[in-house]
C-alpha cells in the first residue's frame, strides 16, 4: 500500500467495565478518504493480560505498539515482576506525548483504550493523543465513530454489567457507529479481559452485498 503512514484507521473503538471484567471492542475499516482497508484489527493484545484499540495514523500506531511490547518485555525483565495496568498506561501516555511533539511534515496522531488485569484486579484507561491518561470506571468511546457509539453507551449503560451483557452492549454501540459513521465498518472485534485470562469472543468481517 502506498503512502501508508497517512492512511488512518477511521475507526470506533469502545471500552467497557463490567462487575467481572473489561470488554474492549473496535471496528475494522481504515479510511485515506476512502476505504483502503476492510481488514484492519484495532483490538490488539500487548502481553497475554493487557490489550488496547487503536485509533490515529497507522505508521503511528504500529511503531508506538511495537514500542510499548518491547518496553513492556524489557521493564518486566529488569524489575522481574509484571507491571501493572496502570503503569502500562502512564508508559503509553509518555510516548504518546513524545510522538504529538516531535517536528514533522505529517502530524503524529494516535490514541488507544487500554485495558488489562493485575494483581488488583481489571482496569480500562483512556490514552488520549496528547499523552494525557484516564481511568475509565463505566465506559469510553473512541475515534471518528464515538459520537453515535457513546449515545448507545450513554443510555443503555448499567453499574455492575456481566460480561456477556457488556458484550452485547459493545457490539450495539460498534453497530450503531458502522450505520451512521462513513469511517468505521466492515467488521466487528470484541475481546474480554476478566480474571481467567484474554479472550476474543467476536471477530467478524461484516461484507457489503450489492442488491
């Protein structure tokens, strides 16, 4: 693909915190003003107990992943300990402050949803492009598509949602997103973190049929 680092991924991503988990989600559709990608994967796995949906430039996105897994790895090994989610997002938020700053002919853009499980339990942070970092203790939308996807989020939400229920309320706010955002479609990735480990419980490619 030619001119990759300015294609962008488009996207609607979503993060939700269940009684017993954390539900992350995100579309498949990458746009450069019109759909170069229908395969794009914005739900990534970071180490087998943290994950994070991307959203921004994909040259950035895929250099900042790549940096993070290695620094991930390499902290672990020095400290001999696993890092906790927390200090997995403060990581991200510096590099992501050091990538909107740097002098360039093409912005620096990207944001991810982290979220992860430790020795105190699971957590989701919103990593916004300027570096800054929010735990996030209901839900969070993000990319082009969160206008419509937080609507959903904002009436449907429930303290102490199950993770089957935040599954189904993750799908209808990506859902309610690809219907009305040009930017995000072509397919749905729903991952759950809770206490027994990551899973993918939906990757779907969503194919336009002509009538």
């Amino acid at each position: 693909m030619k001119d990759h680092k300015i294609v962008k991924t488009g996207t609607t991503t979503v993060g939700i915190v269940c009684k017993d988990g954390i539900v992350l989600a995100g579309d498949r559709r990458a746009t450069a003003g019109f759909v170069v990608m229908k395969n794009a994967k914005k739900v990534v796995p970071i180490n087998k107990d943290m994950a994070v949906t991307t959203a921004g430039n994909v040259s950035d996105i895929q250099l900042l992943v790549k940096l993070a897994k290695a620094e991930l790895a390499l902290k672990d090994l020095q400290s001999k300990r696993k890092s906790t989610v927390k200090e997995v997002a403060n990581m991200f938020g510096g590099m992501l402050y050091s990538n909107i700053r740097k002098p360039s002919m093409i912005p620096g853009i990207a944001a991810f949803l982290l979220g992860g499980k430790d020795m105190s339990g699971t957590s989701l942070f919103s990593l916004d492009p300027d570096g800054s970092v929010i735990d996030i203790d209901e839900y969070v939308a993000d990319g082009s598509g969160s206008v419509f996807a937080i609507g959903v989020l904002e009436a449907q939400f429930k303290k102490g949602l199950s993770i089957q229920e935040g599954i189904k309320l993750a799908v209808t706010a990506i859902n309610a997103a690809i219907q009305r955002d040009t930017a995000s479609g072509n397919g749905i990735d729903v991952l759950t973190i809770t206490s027994k480990g990551m899973e993918f419980v939906l990757e779907q490619q969503l194919e336009a049929r002509l009538a």
